[in-house]
C-alpha cells in the first residue's frame, strides 16, 4: 500500500517482473486521509480476495498493512520496503524522531500545508520541492527526474502520521523487511529498528528511500522470497498466482507503497 505523496505507477519496474513470472498484479491506490481511514479501506479490499496474500508496504504503507491485516486469516506473510512497522499506540511521527536520519522531523521544513476548503481548519501536506531530491531520492536521480516527482506529488493528511496505530499484525504474520542504508525520509537506524523488533528476515540495500526506483531487482527478490517463489536468479515455473497492490509514483516517491499477492496453493512459512 503506497503512502503520502505517490501514486501507484512507481511500482513498475517490480510489477513487470512479477508479471513476466507469470503472476497477475493489481495497483490500487491508497487514499491518505489518515491511518484508521486507509487501514479500514484496505482491510476491506483484502477481504474481497481469495486465497493467501502477501501484504508489502513501502513507507506509510507499511503501517497501513500492519493494521488492515491484523485479523485476516488469509495474509501469510508481511513485507516492509523502506517501511514504518508501528507497535500499537505508536504514531509514524514518534518513529521518525525515535532515532537521527529522518530528514521529514522538521515540519516546517519540509512541508507545504494547503488548507482543504471544505473542512474547516484541515491541511494537505505537500513535500517542498526544494527538499524532495534530497530527502526520498538522496540524490541519486536527476535534478530533472527529480523535479517531476516533486511536482506530481499527492498530498497527504496529516493524520497519516499522528494517528496512533492498532494491535499489529506482525506480531502474528511472519514479515520480511529491505532496508536501504541510505534512507533520509524514515532514516536508515529508525528501519533497523523496526526490523529487528518485528523479528523480520531483513536485506539492507545501498539506496535511498525510494529503493523500489534505485534497485527493483532486490525488492522483487525479497516479495518473491515472501511469497515462496524462485527469485530472479533462478529459473523454473511457479503455480502461484500473485497479485501486487502498490503505491510509489513513477518519479514522485514517498512515504510508502504495498503489494499483495493470492496464491492457489497457502504457503506454509515460518517466522525468522
């Protein structure tokens, strides 16, 4: 499930390669109105599918899957792509201060708030422009390719990342976590923390936030891996079907993204 300021097309070099693997994709999009709002809406599209599911989340994602799967006997397995692993009562706004490397603590700093007309005293939030090569990229694309992420951004609620998070589902759902060692928008130590406490099987990239753009090939292999697949360095027919919800823009990466995949098979796996 993608986060704050995407959309669901910066998934496609991952999306291509599952497809080219044989397994079907979907890329829905996450509304970010805030966390009870998009954990309730993705809880509610997961219901409507058949058979296990994988859930990844990139970012904010990450705590929307920890939510919406919390219950649903059908997700087998959760990855973390860069992505916030909240324990309950726990804001996305405390994680990124819990350790140094966030470079989003400053709001003032990094946001635009643009008032919503229709709801008195409510803002959008927009990453400035001048802060986006920097914080989600770490300056590994362009200045151009840059420039268009930020200016395609959605804007998210506030209450994306203040809004307290339920019972997780990873205390009960074997997870899989990437870590880039250059993450500036979570912060690369705030990562391994969540890692390590949710007990996933975790890989650390040289990447920035936005890993899914700078390296699709090791986040593929990790959902592959969840998923019980050959990854990209083997060969061999897979009879899963898998379907990935995600959410990163093309170029306007930011604060999460997920994938979900159903299988005909339930695939039995166990916690790290």
């Amino acid at each position: 499930m993608h986060g704050s300021f995407t959309d669901a097309s910066g998934w496609r070099p991952v999306i291509g390669a599952l497809q080219q693997r044989g397994y079907r994709v979907v890329a829905p999009a996450n509304p970010l109105r805030g966390l009870s709002k998009d954990s309730t809406y993705l809880a509610a599209f997961l219901k409507s599918i058949e058979g296990p599911i994988v859930l990844v989340g990139h970012s904010y994602g990450g705590s929307v899957i920890t939510n919406a799967a919390t219950g649903n006997p059908n997700v087998t397995s959760l990855v973390y792509n860069s992505g916030f692993a909240p324990e309950k009562g726990e804001t996305a706004a405390e994680l990124l201060a819990k350790f140094p490397g966030s470079r989003l603590t400053d709001e003032s700093a990094a946001f635009n708030a643009v008032p919503i007309p229709k709801d008195q005293g409510a803002v959008d939030l927009y990453i400035k422009p001048d802060k986006f090569r920097d914080v989600f990229l770490s300056n590994r694309l362009s200045a151009a390719e840059a420039a268009v992420a930020a200016a395609s951004q959605r804007p998210a609620t506030p209450a994306t990342s203040t809004e307290k998070s339920g019972a997780p589902a990873w205390k009960t759902i074997p997870s899989w976590s990437l870590v880039g060692t250059d993450d500036r928008a979570v912060g690369t130590a705030n990562l391994r923390f969540m890692a390590e406490r949710a007990r996933a099987r975790t890989v650390e990239v040289d990447a920035p936030h936005a890993v899914y753009l700078t390296a699709p090939d090791a986040v593929t292999d990790l959902i592959l891996d969840a998923a019980g697949a050959p990854s990209l360095a083997h060969t061999g027919n897979s009879t899963r079907t898998i379907a990935a919800l995600s959410g990163a823009a093309a170029a306007a990466v930011a604060l999460g993204a997920a994938l979900r995949w159903s299988a005909r098979g339930r695939r039995q796996s166990s916690r790290a």
